[in-house]
C-alpha cells in the first residue's frame, strides 16, 4: 500500500516537472488598414491590443486552444474596436525559441467619428471575422517578444445594411507575452 502511494506521490511529481504554461496574456500595439468599400474610403488605425490565450491541447510540440482579445486604435478623427475570440494552433519546434501560431477568430467590430456632440457616442459595431499569424519569441523563461503578428479580415459593411459591402482589415502588430504557469 505504502509503494503505490510512493509511486503515485513519484508520478506526480513528474507530471508537475513536465506540465508547460497553458495561459498567457499580452499587449500588443498594431496598426489595422480598414477599407470600407460601401463608402470608398480607407483608413489607418493604430494603437494597443490586449488579449488572453488558453493552450488546453498538447500534441508533442503543437498545442492547441482558445484566443480573447481586444483592439482600442485610433485615426484621424476616428476611433476603432474590436472583440474577438477564435481557436488557436501554435508549433514550439524542440530546442527553439520560436513559437509560430495560427488563429482564426470571429467577434464584433466597429468604428465612429470623433465628434464634439453629446449624442454621438456609438460605434458602428458589426460582425466581423480575422485569420491572424504570428511569431513568439522567447526572450525569459515566462516572457515572450510577439515579433510580429498580421492578420486578414472582414467586417459586414460600417455605414450600411445588412447588404452593405463587407470591409477589409488588414492588421500587423507586436508586443509582449507573459505565459503564466
């Protein structure tokens, strides 16, 4: 009895050695060129992101989980956000700092003029979807440099219905990851 619980105590242990940082958070700042073809316009927007990613999927060096996030960018007299969530897929090759990773992600997105009147304080939020890629950095054993990051993306059209041509984003970021463990 005594040598199970010693092995299960032992089996434990090892697991914990073995167990990698699952959760981490980060701050990015990026730049988003929103093309808005309902009203041929395009714009740049830049500013930070923040967000949250949960790796519950192990396969050797593929892991595999769920990405939040948050974009709060700015351009000229216009404001930008966005909320995301999307499934996540990164490689950490053995013996390599690099971690590459692929995302795809759905939320709500929007935009709205500066403006000095009272009333005016929507965004223009719509259904929008992004494809992201990316590359970490390990830099310190919880600490990861987000070299870069781009992205492809769609937004049901800002200033029409609901057959309003879709809007373009095209994303390129970087910043920092803390992994927790």
């Amino acid at each position: 009895m005594k040598l199970r619980c010693l092995i299960v105590l032992f089996v434990l242990a090892l697991s914990t050695i073995a167990a990698r940082a699952q959760l981490a958070i980060y701050g990015n700042f990026g730049a988003t060129h929103v093309t808005d073809s309902s009203n041929h316009t395009a714009n740049w927007f830049y500013g930070p992101g923040v967000g949250v990613y949960y790796d519950f999927l192990h396969f050797g060096p593929i892991a595999a989980g769920v990405d939040l996030r948050g974009n709060f960018l700015f351009g000229s007299h216009e404001k930008y956000r966005s909320g995301l969530i999307g499934v996540r897929l990164a490689a950490k090759p053995p013996l390599s700092p690099i971690k590459p990773y692929a995302q795809f992600s759905i939320g709500a997105g929007g935009d709205k003029t500066d403006s000095k009147k009272f009333s005016d304080t929507n965004y223009s939020t719509k259904f929008q979807y992004e494809v992201l890629g990316g590359v970490d950095l390990t830099i310190l054993p919880r600490i990861d440099l987000r070299v870069a990051e781009v992205g492809y993306g769609r937004m049901s059209g800002i200033n029409g219905g609901t057959v309003a041509p879709a809007t373009n984003l095209v994303t390129v970021s970087s910043g920092i990851v803390f992994r927790l463990p």
